[in-house]
C-alpha cells in the first residue's frame, strides 16, 4: 500500500516537473521568436507607425512616428511635432499652429522608448520564468499576451502574428492602453525627417 501511495506520488511529481519544463521551454520559444523580431525593428534603419493612447476607455490622442537613418518625427504630442537626430541629440519640438519650437539636446529616442521596454531584458531563460503567456484575438488579430509576474515591469505586451507590437496596457491602473498600428519598413522618405525649418518662429 505504501509502495503504491510513493509510486502515486512520483508520477505526479515528474508529471509536474515535464508539465512545468514543458510551459518554460514554450514561453522560452515564443519569447527569443518576439525579442529577436524586436531587436530587428530596433536595428531597423526606416520604419513608421502610428498610435492612439487611451484612458479611461476614452481616446486621449493619436500620433504617427517615422524613423530613417537615426532620425525621427513623432507627431501626438501635446506640445506639437517631435523632431530628433540621434547622430547629433539635437532635439526639436515644434508647433507650426502658433510658431513656437523648443530646441534642446536630448539622446533619447522618445517612442522607441516606450515600445522596445521588453527587449531591455536581454537573458530570454530569466524572461521565460518571469512571464506568464496566453492568447487573446484584438480587433481579429490573434495576439500573444506577455504580463510579466515578478520584476520591475508593470505593463501587459500584446504581439500580433509578426511578433511586434500591437498592444501596451498600464496594469498598474489597467486604464491607460497605448495601441500601435500601421507598421510599415522601408518606406519613410528623406524628405518625411528632414530637418523642420524654424524661420519665424519663437524659439526657446
């Protein structure tokens, strides 16, 4: 009778050990499949998309972001248009309604920022553990869901089927929803990042 109950309880045992090799191995798979794609995007040297940020289930504001040869124009902002050169720091935010600009150095790259978080995290086995994975279709795209359940991170990363980004929600609150869209490489022109020409206006 004892030999049987120790035999039960071994084999429930090793069913948990493979079940739980099993759900790291898949995050592990999934994980290197989305951070490598991430790490191409990041090295990608002309990419656009656009965003909306939500809050409350209410629309705040919606912007576009283009990058060509380490420079960038961000629309969305409060302030106006985002310009920035990563060769030089050099960083304009300009507004071509009441003619004020605000030219400063600054070498962060300000959306990229936002969306490349995940990445950051370069030891994929660490990032296996740390994350729980599911499925979940938004606006009929079938996504992944990473949350990660220990760590500094509070946010949910949703991918589409090309492993980039789709969907980042504050979970913190589980109010503010950044959506990306649009994603597209290889079309952004020299002329959409040149260099805004400030004549007339008011610079600080």
């Amino acid at each position: 009778m004892k030999k049987n109950i120790f035999k039960i309880i071994l084999i429930i045992i090793v069913l948990l050990v493979v079940t739980f090799v099993i759900y790291i191995v898949r995050n592990y798979l999934i994980i290197s499949k989305i951070v490598d794609t991430q790490n191409k995007i990041k090295n990608s040297t002309n990419y656009s998309l656009s965003f909306s940020i939500s809050e409350n289930g209410q629309v705040k504001n919606n912007g576009t972001y283009s990058y060509k040869d380490g420079r960038s124009v961000g629309t969305g902002l409060q302030e106006g248009i985002n310009w920035h050169d990563n060769n030089t720091n050099e960083n304009i935010i300009y507004n071509p309604e009441n003619l004020t600009a605000k030219v400063s150095s600054n070498d962060m790259n300000f959306l990229y920022t936002e969306i490349s978080e995940l990445i950051i995290i370069s030891n994929k086995l660490k990032m296996a553990f740390e994350c729980s994975i599911s499925s979940k279709d938004i606006e009929g795209q079938k996504c992944y869901v990473l949350k990660p359940i220990i760590g500094i991170t509070s946010n949910t990363y949703y991918y589409n089927a090309n492993d980039k980004t789709l969907r980042r929600i504050e979970t913190s609150s589980g109010k503010n929803v950044i959506d990306y869209s649009d994603w597209s490489f290889g079309t952004v022109q020299n002329e959409d990042i040149s260099r805004p020409d400030l004549e007339g206006y008011n610079i600080q």
